[in-house]
C-alpha cells in the first residue's frame, strides 16, 4: 500500500495489556513506515500519554485489567482537555453485542484478532485520511 509522507509522520497510540500484541503491530506499522508510534500496557498509562501529546489515532484493546478499551475511550471523550482522535478497537471478541457495544459510543473500527497486518494497515490509513 502506498502511503504518503505526510500520514507516515502521524503520531499513533497502541494500548494492549499484552506486551507480544504491542510488540507485533508496533513492528507491523514500522515496517509500513510510521515513524511516530508509541505503545502503553493499559488505559491509565494511555490517559497519562495522551494528556502529553495529541495522537492522530488510537489503536486498543478491548479486554485489559483495571480499564477496558471501551472505558478508555468514555474516559477520553468525557475529558475536555483531551482530543478524541480516531479509535481501532482490536479484540479478540467477535460477537455481535460486542461490535453494537463499540459502535453504540462511537467506535467505528473494529479489527479481530487474530488480524491480517493488510487489514490494519488499510484501516488506519482511512483513519488518519478522515480524522
């Protein structure tokens, strides 16, 4: 796929309590060419991050101790003097009240892993396009 240098340099969060996942799409969106991205074990580190620098997406897991990805994202649009950017839920929930759940307070991405590296890349390009 190709991506433009301006999108490369688009700052990108990944919240995942499992330090493999955080490592694997890290490196998938390395070698896609992002330059900016940063990753964080849970939801409390992530509102930390997030109060420091403005993301052009947010990359998150659904199912992680003490604040799920749902609750991050509430977190983060109840917080005014925090930007919502764009949201990729990756889950390993397929189910369907899961997906209206998502979609019920915004979220409008949702990638299942396991995922194909293809799929997210796609995704998150049309994120940062929109957002």
């Amino acid at each position: 796929m190709d991506i433009s240098p301006e999108l490369l340099q688009k700052k990108i969060l990944i919240v995942d309590d499992a330090a493999s996942m955080r490592t694997l799409t890290k490196a998938i969106l390395r070698e896609a060419g992002f330059a900016h991205v940063a990753d964080v074990p849970g939801g409390r580190e992530a509102l930390l991050m997030m109060a420091k620098l403005k993301f052009n997406v947010v990359i998150c897991d659904w199912n992680m101790p003490l604040m799920s990805g749902i609750e991050l994202y509430q977190a983060v649009k109840a917080d005014h003097k925090l930007v919502t950017p764009p949201w990729i839920m990756l889950t390993s929930s397929s189910e369907g009240d899961k997906v209206k759940e998502a979609i019920s307070v915004g979220i409008t991405s949702y990638i299942v892993k396991p995922f194909k590296p293809d799929n997210l890349i796609s995704q998150l390009v049309a994120k940062l396009k929109s957002g």
